[in-house]
C-alpha cells in the first residue's frame, strides 16, 4: 500500500514541477504577501520609524499650547508638523490636505486656549474653548481611538499643570489665615489633589477636544465601522472574478470549445467580449449584494449620491474583469492562473488599502499604492459612503479606474493566444 | 461535371523549423465526399484547420466558393462547418443548449434556429436525450452531437477530422449513414481519416498523404488500380538481384521488377499466377526463396507501396 501511496505522489510531484509558472507562483506568492504585509504594518509595529503625522495649526496666543506639543512631539509615535513646504500651517491648508489624502490628523488649537486654561475657575463664569481634531472620516476607529485618548490626556494635564496652583493659592488667600507652613505642606497636595479631581469631573470642563471632518466634506455624522469596512472587503471580493474568468477561458480552450469558435463567422474581439462580458454581470450583482446586504444587515448608509456608487461600481468591475482577461492571457495553466490570481489580489488588496488603512504605511508604499486599481476603487467609495462626495466628484477616480480597465482588457486581448 | 469548391495551390505550413505541410495542392469538387488518408502526424489535421480557417498558412493560395481565404476569411466562415477531431462541446449544458448556442453564433434565431436544432438532433438520433446534459452521454452519442454542432448552420462544406476515433462499431456505422445521407442532400464533405475502411467506403477521392505531402490523389479505385492486381516481395540469398532482373521483367504477368532494399519487388497484373512463374524461375536457377509477401491491391498497398509502410506503423 505503501508503495502505491508513493508512486501515487510521484506522479502528481512530476506533474506539478514540470508546470514551472505554478511552481514558481505558489512559492513566490506566499513570500511576497509576507513581504508586503510586513512592510505596511512597519509604521505600526516600529512606531518611531514611521510615526503618525498629526498636522498643528496653533492659534494660541498664550505658550500652554506650545508646552502641549513639545509633550507630543517627545512621543516617538507621533510626528507634529506645524508648516508645509516652508509655510505655517492655518486651517483651511490643513482641511484641504486631509481632502488631498496627503494627511489624515489635524490638530487645532484655538487663539484663547492658554486664557481658558489659565483663569480663575471660582471667581467669574468660566470661559469654555474646544481643541479641534480633524480627522479623515475614513480613518477607522482603531487608529483614531489611540490618537484621541493620547491628546486627550495631554489636554488633562495641561489642564492640571495650569489650573492647580492658583486654585490652591486662591484657597489659601480666601481661607485668610497664615497657615502654619507644616499644615500647608501636607494640606496642598491634598487639596491639589481633590481640585483636580473636580477639574476632571466638571460638566462643562473650560477645555474641551472635539473631532470633526474637513469642512470640505459633506459628513453629517461620523462613519460607523461598516460604512469604513464594507468598501474595502468589498473590493477584495470582486477582484476573484479574476479567477473565474480566467479558469473559464482556459476551460473552454481545454473542452476544444474554443477551436469551434474560432472557426465562426466571429472577430477575435467579439469572442473576448463574449467572454468577458457574463463575469461582469456577475461582478455587478455581487457588488450590488455586498453593498445591498450590508446596507440592510447593518443599517449600512449609502452615502446620498447612489449615481456615484452605481458609475463607481460599473467601473471597479470593469477593472476586474479587464484584469481577469489578462490573466487569462498571461496563464498556461490552472496551476499558473491559481497562483497569478492570489499573488495579484493579496498584493494588490495590501497596497491598495482594503485590508490596512494606507495612511499608516511608509510613505514610499503609499505611493505604490497608487498604482493599483484597488486604491482607487477604495478611495471613491469612501468619499461617497463616508465623506459624503457626490455623484462628480468622484468621477476623476473613475475615470482611473476605467484606464485600468482599458490597459488591463487592451494587454489582455494584445497577448492572448488564440492558437 | 461538379466545379470545385476549393482550391489549393503551394500550401505551406511551418512551426518552427518543421514543415508541417509542404507545398500542397488539391482540388475538391463540389458535392464529393474528399478523404484525406494518412497516418498520425502526417498533416491531415493541419490540412483541414487551414481549410477551416482556424490556421494561417505560411504560404499558398485558397479559394473556396469563389472566396479567396486569406482577404476574404469573414465570407468563407458561414459557408464552413467544422467538427474537431476532439469533442467541442459544453459538457454540462444540454444537447439542446449546445446545439442553440452555436445555432446563435451563426446568426440563428428564432423558430428559424429552433427548427434546425430540431432538425439536426433527429439527424443524429439524439432528439430524446435533447434535454440531458452532455457529460451523461456515451462517447459516441457525443460524436454525433459533435457533427451536430458542425452541421447546425446548414454548412455548404463540412469538414470532419477524424470524426470516429474511439468510439464503439454501432456508432461509427451510424455516423457513416449520416455522412452518405448528407452527401445524397448535396454537401461537400472533407473527410480525414487514418482507417482504410472509411475511405472506401465513404469517399470519392482521396489524397494519400505523409510528412505533409501528397502522396497520390485519386478515386479509390484509381489509386488501387496503379498496384496492378498486387504486389510482390521476395527475398532471395543472393548479394545482388541485378542479374536476375531481366528474367523476372521477362516473366508474364509481371508489369515491373525492382531491387527494393534488398528484396525484390514486383508489380503484376495477376499476382498468382506471376507468383507461379517467380517460383519456376527460382527452381531452374536453384535460388531458395527466403520470404515472400504478397499485397493485395488495397488502399493499405497503395499507401505501403507508396510509403514503404504501414498506415498504422
């Protein structure tokens, strides 16, 4: 029994190896994955390496807010950029560069922010002010949560340091009594104590963080944690077609379909087209299920351009399924199609920011990322779902999508063997 | 006279450095069942692809019906049909779905193209399992839904590759009926073929050919017809058969004698009797006769005469 086990498994090793693509994709294709992967989330696992860049626009006529951001600028996790190619940072840069995707966090601190810091809590009403953080919508609450809290407890500190020691001499001062200098000693760290526990607590606390969208995006309330998912899932889900299509084409080459077809009365381009136009339909329904199911399962909303989401969906289809003919070009076998797919689209899904947020990879990565469909793809849904976009401004996106189309379909049909 | 529906000057076909087809021509009449007779890998299939417009030829000229190939490939196509050596179909759609869908690539439609699969699925006997899917046919039940689809369009020529390998007796004669009734209906029929019993029964003419040339082209009994009434082989002990050439030339019924890789070879008009006067002559010389073959005049003769071997070596 033995023996046949391994003759049995001889064969199919023969076989396997003499298919020198497959080989070389199932084993380069693993690698790359960890490579990419690797690479992406260096940003997160080597914080100080590539820290988060959080823009400043400091108003604050006062030097508390100052003291702040040298405090976050010690933090190996953040990078604080107060100016841009040599200019000081004011808000509407700051807003148009989140828009531009070229940043994702800006901090705002408002002129009266030292004042409401530094003012004497019990003598007039007080004096409230709101740091403003501005936040790409699309950031999911994973990154952003850590980034609040930080500077929240900064905020609180802040507060502590500048409030503390007038309120206590205020106490003093009202108390009238020159009090012995060893009761002071002990009576004010106590009392700093439970003041600053009243600071904490207040209601309506003077300083007060606030996260808010560019005002150039149109978000009446913050994404939940579908409207951030769902596009990116979903773009890795329609990029398989690549694979059905693919295996079919090579399916029909196979079961000598292909060779009748060749002989009808038929062009080349309109057998491709053939071919390629039901693995769009396809694609067209599994978008409309995704997006659809998750709109009903998870009270998911569609944004309010549904024109953009269906000319973004027929255009990220297009692109899978052009791709789906160059594979099926490029591959000899299914070994090699198997392979090319899942090199391709886990690459393609990293870089693109489906399954990682972009904005945390290295710079250099985020540029490759551009070239992928997937990046592009993903950006437009988010400004629909979660920026609130509309139907023409994302049409540039698509119309890179549609390039993608064109190239991939155009190589697709230049390389294919019809032989 | 039948005029010729296509004609074939200086084909060439080259992959890579080997010729697959070299410098063919041929003539097939309108309305004649053509066979094409030779062994595996002799350019039957090549011949026929290129006919079929499926291959570019490297060189030669085609026409057919009136059409030049290579500028006029479009207007050739819904005039042709093909049915591939290899089943062509869709094994997990029905017979009646294949048969709809390649009706709508070329240009069926309606109770026009519901009419023709009805047609053609009766012309194959298969019009109750209509309904079945493919992949639980028999594998000569899906060599008649092959022609089939081949014969879907109302082709003016089919071309059919080997249409009968490895399918069982009662299939074949099947097969053989429908190809005779569609010649009866007046198609024009390329047949290829590696079985000598085919294209005796079935064709008109035939081209031998081998390594991408023909051989001979003839009808059937035209090619048998240049063995005489058969050929001899005698292999003699002697180191040279020159001397004893003008004997056996001599000998009646003997149309011709040659040296032929150490034996001697003779055409006759009445092996037998030829047979008799070779045995006599040996005797009177005292010359033993080492091996003796005798050919009678077939197709498979005609072709080891012409080749020096067997069809299916």
């Amino acid at each position: 029994m033995l023996k046949k086990i391994i003759a049995l498994t001889w064969k199919d090793l023969k076989i396997f190896f003499k298919d020198r693509g497959g080989v070389v994709l199932i084993f380069v294709q693993p690698f790359m994955f960890i490579l990419i992967i690797s690479y992406a989330l260096s940003g997160v696992f080597s914080a100080g390496d590539h820290p988060i860049q959080i823009l400043v626009v400091n108003q604050d006529t006062g030097t508390q807010a100052a003291t702040l951001l040298d405090q976050l600028k010690d933090m190996k996790a953040f990078s604080v950029e107060t100016s841009w190619e040599g200019h000081v940072l004011t808000l509407q840069k700051v807003e148009r560069l989140i828009i531009e995707g070229k940043r994702t966090f800006a901090l705002i601190f408002p002129p009266n922010f030292t004042e409401a810091l530094e003012q004497d809590l019990g003598i007039r009403e007080h004096l409230t002010t709101k740091v403003l953080l501005i936040v790409d919508p699309n950031t999911t609450n994973q990154i952003v949560e850590p980034v609040l809290v930080t500077i929240q407890g900064l905020l609180e500190r802040a507060a502590y340091r500048a409030m503390m020691p007038k309120g206590v001499e205020d106490l003093f001062t009202h108390l009238g009594d020159p009090t012995s200098t060893t009761k002071s000693g002990s009576l004010r760290p106590r009392l700093e104590e439970t003041r600053s526990r009243g600071l904490m607590e207040k209601r309506t606390p003077a300083v007060t963080m606030e996260r808010i969208a560019p005002t150039g995006m149109h978000v009446k309330k913050l994404p939940d944690i579908y409207q951030q998912n769902v596009p990116g899932y979903t773009i890795y889900g329609i990029f398989w077609i690549v694979n059905l299509l693919a295996v079919s084409v090579l399916r029909e080459k196979r079961e000598g379909t292909f060779r009748r077809l060749l002989v009808a009365p038929m062009s080349r381009v309109v057998m491709l087209i053939g071919k390629w136009m039901p693995y769009y339909l396809i694609n067209i329904v599994q978008i409309v299920i995704m997006i659809g199911v998750s709109s009903l399962l998870f009270k998911m909303s569609l944004g309010h351009s549904p024109g953009g989401l269906l000319i973004v969906s027929l255009a990220a289809a297009a692109t899978a399924t052009g791709l789906g003919v160059l594979v099926a070009a490029l591959a000899r076998t299914e070994a090699q199609i198997g392979g090319l797919t899942v090199l391709l689209l886990l690459t393609l899904s990293v870089l693109g920011g489906c399954f990682i947020p972009r904005f945390i990879m290295p710079e250099w990565l985020r540029a490759v990322g551009l070239a992928t469909p997937h990046a592009w793809a993903l950006d437009a849904y988010q400004d629909l779902l979660v920026r609130g976009y509309n139907f023409w401004e994302v049409l540039p996106k698509v119309g890179v999508l549609l390039a993608f189309a064109v190239i991939f379909f155009g190589i697709g049909v230049w390389r294919f063997r019809f032989e | 006279m039948s005029s010729s529906v296509i004609e074939v000057k200086g084909l060439v076909k080259r992959y890579g450095d080997r010729v697959a087809i070299n410098s063919v021509d041929l003539s097939i009449l309108e309305g004649e069942i053509f066979g094409l007779l030779g062994p595996n890998g002799a350019g039957k299939t090549t011949i026929i692809s290129i006919l079929a417009t499926l291959l570019v030829p490297d060189d030669g000229e085609i026409t057919i019906c009136g059409y030049r190939f290579r500028e006029e490939a479009k207007s050739v196509r819904p005039l042709i049909g093909f049915v591939p050596q290899e089943l062509a179909l869709y094994p997990t759609l029905s017979a009646w779905d294949n048969l709809t869908f390649f009706g709508r690539v070329y240009g069926l439609q309606g109770s026009n193209l519901k009419e023709r699969v009805t047609n053609v699925l009766a012309l194959v006997g298969l019009s109750n399992r209509a309904a079945d899917p493919v992949q639980t046919f028999s594998g000569g039940m899906k060599r008649r839904l092959n022609i089939a689809a081949g014969l879907v369009h109302q082709p003016r020529i089919l071309f059919l590759d080997e249409p009968t390998v490895g399918i069982d007796p009662q299939s074949r004669n099947f097969i053989f009926e429908h190809v005779e009734r569609l010649k009866a209906e007046g198609m024009t029929i390329v047949y290829t073929t590696h079985y000598m019993e085919e294209v005796e029964r079935l064709c008109d003419r035939v081209a031998i050919i081998d390594q991408g040339r023909i051989l001979a082209l003839d009808t059937t009994i035209g090619l048998v017809n240049r063995l005489g009434a058969g050929v001899l082989y005698l292999g003699l002990p002697l180191v040279s058969l020159e001397p004893l050439l003008p004997d056996v030339r001599a000998l009646s019924h003997v149309l011709t004698a040659i040296e032929e890789k150490g034996r001697l070879k003779i055409e006759t008009s009445n092996a037998r009797l030829a047979l008799l006067k070779l045995i006599e002559l040996c005797n009177a010389r005292n010359v033993s006769i080492l091996s003796l073959e005798m050919l009678e005049p077939t197709l498979e003769s005609v072709f080891l005469h012409l080749t020096g071997k067997r069809l299916r070596d």
